[in-house]
C-alpha cells in the first residue's frame, strides 16, 4: 500500500525527536528499531491511527492490507504495531474497541498482539520473540 522511505532519525526517546513544522518528524516517522524513526517522503506518511486498522507492517517499513480495502475507505494502521518508546498520544479513532490511547507495543492486550500476528514490525516481533525465550 505504502512505505515508508524518507530519512531516518536517531534518538534515546521518541521525546527527543524534532516535532517543529512542517516537518513534526515525532509524530509523523515509525519506529524501525529501539533508538531509530523513519520518516516517510510518500503517501505512508498521512496514514492515520485505528485501533481497528486494515493495514499491517511487512518488514519494519511497508505498510500492507490486512484485508480489502474499499474504494475510497481510508488506509489506516495500528502505531503500536511499530512504536514502543515513550511516545504516546490520545486516540479519537471511533472504533467500538477503540483502546483511547497509542502508548506502544507493549501495552497492547495479548489478544490484538496474536490477531496482528505477522502484520507487527520486525523489530517489534523479534524482541518480543527474544522475551518469550527468556
């Protein structure tokens, strides 16, 4: 559907990124690793959150159809399927699950991480596969 594929930022926390117009790199990149963002020059970037998405994460940058898409239905995604800082932000998605908060992968209840299953970043999926083993 889209991907992400602008620059690619490095930072201790989501905090520390730049948030100034026009660009607001911490609230527009993906998390693609503990201490990395990539922001995105095409369409990938205007995605917006649901707690309900119809896309997925393939890889730690591409952004995938979970399910048909309608004509004119908006592309949506999931942000805790690729963020896990100490960003966070308020969720108005309207969903009947809607969970009212984006505050990354690891407050996600097990259930949506199981319903996601492949569709979760790389990076997300390996740590958390690694936790498991622990």
């Amino acid at each position: 559907v889209a991907e992400f594929d602008g620059p690619i930022y490095h930072a201790r926390q989501a905090s520390d990124l730049p948030n100034d117009s026009p660009l607001m790199v911490r609230d527009r990149a993906i998390q693609i690793s503990e201490h990395t963002w990539q922001d995105s020059v095409s369409p990938a970037r205007f995605a917006n959150h649901s707690c309900n998405p119809n896309c997925g994460v393939d890889g730690c940058t591409k952004l995938v159809a979970m399910r048909p898409i309608a004509k004119g239905e908006e592309v949506t995604f999931d942000y805790d399927m690729t963020e896990d800082s100490d960003w966070e932000m308020s969720c108005r998605c309207g969903e009947p699950e809607c969970r009212s908060a984006v505050r990354g992968f690891r407050f996600l209840p097990r259930k949506k991480v199981d319903a996601y299953g492949p569709f979760v970043s790389d990076w997300l999926a390996a740590r958390t596969a690694r936790q498991d083993n622990e």
